[in-house]
C-alpha cells in the first residue's frame, strides 16, 4: 500500500506541475517544424525524440561510478517520470485532444503501465498502482546495478532507458489513436464526404 501511495503521489505531482500551456506551445512547434508529415508520424518522430533524451539522462546519471551511481537513481526515476508525462499530454494535445486534470493523471498511469506491459481501464486500482510501482522500481534497480559497472552502465542505461520510453510512446500513441484519431493525413485534391462523393 505504501508503494502504491508514494508513487501515485509522484506521478500526481508530475501531471499537476507540468506547465501544459508550454507544452501546447512546444507540440503546436513541432508541429508546424514536421508540417508535411502525417500526425502519426509526427507523433513517433515525438516519442523518438523524447527517448533519445532519455537515454541522455540514463547515461548522465551513470556517468559517477559505484555508489554515487545508486545515489542518482531516484532523480532520475522521477526526471523519466516528468519526461514520459510531458510527452503523453504532448501527444494528445498533437491530435487535438485536451485533458482535464484528473484525466492527465489517468492517463500517464496508463501510459506508463501499458509501456510495462500491463492493462489498465479507465479506473486505476491500488493494486494496479502498486503492480506498476514494483515493475518501475525494479527496472530502476536493474539500472542502478549496471551503474556500478562504468563505461558498460552509461551505455546499458541509455539503451534501457530508450527502450522504456519507447515502448511508452507507442502503447500512448495507440491509446491515443483510439480515442481521438483518425489521424490528419495531408494531401491535395478534392475532398471526398463519408458517401465517397465529392464535397
């Protein structure tokens, strides 16, 4: 219970701090930088560049050799947490979605568990939480103890923090294809109504 509560405060405290006009801004950037591309493919060219970041930080925080490097574990657990829910809310707000407070608390828990592989509906569960919680911790101790480890741990936790972010960005992506897709696709031509006729 303990586990389930300290991290569900994190995460709260990551979706109410985040500055989400800034993000609307950054995304409606990016956006207009990626113009021709389909918002699918502006929205994994999104997840790339916000797990490449995340491989930054996993190898800055490996850099220090043995026990400093367990020292940096915490931080940066809660720096991939703010980073993984800037680029959720981010991805809704590309496909136009906005969402209320409560919402974006829902759905970076599921993000964040579908990214380790477990469901979630659109109620989120104590045990659910803690599930979640012991999975994150795990792979954040996994990382820790390749830290101990110099040139082998900033590389190992650079590609395990990628890979994490990643699988993230792609379980949101679906997430958010379902609820506010199709998504734009651009092109010329006439436009054609749902018969198929010309409108």
């Amino acid at each position: 219970m303990k586990i389930a509560e300290s991290f569900l405060s994190l995460v709260k405290h990551a979706s109410t701090d985040l500055d989400v006009e800034r993000i609307r801004e950054d995304v409606r950037t990016f956006a207009l930088r990626h113009e021709g591309l389909p918002t699918r493919r502006q929205a994994l060219l999104m997840v790339n560049s916000t797990a490449r970041r995340a491989a930054l930080v996993g190898a800055a925080a490996s850099a220090p050799s043995g026990w400093a490097a367990l020292a940096a574990t915490a931080p940066e657990l809660a720096t991939l947490i703010v980073l993984q829910s800037r680029m959720i809310v981010g991805l809704h707000l590309l496909y136009g979605g906005d969402l209320e407070p409560e919402e974006r608390m829902l759905e970076i828990v599921a993000g964040l568990a579908s990214g380790a592989g477990l469901s979630v509906g659109r109620r989120l569960t104590v045990r659910l939480a803690e599930e979640l919680a012991t999975k994150l911790a795990a792979r954040a101790l996994g990382r820790s103890l390749a830290h101990v480890v110099p040139l082998l741990g900033v590389a190992a936790s650079a590609a395990l923090n990628y890979g994490v972010v990643m699988a993230v960005g792609r379980a949101v992506l679906a997430r958010v294809d379902r609820q506010w897709g199709p998504p734009h696709i651009p092109g010329s031509g006439p436009v054609l109504d749902a018969t198929g006729q010309v409108a």
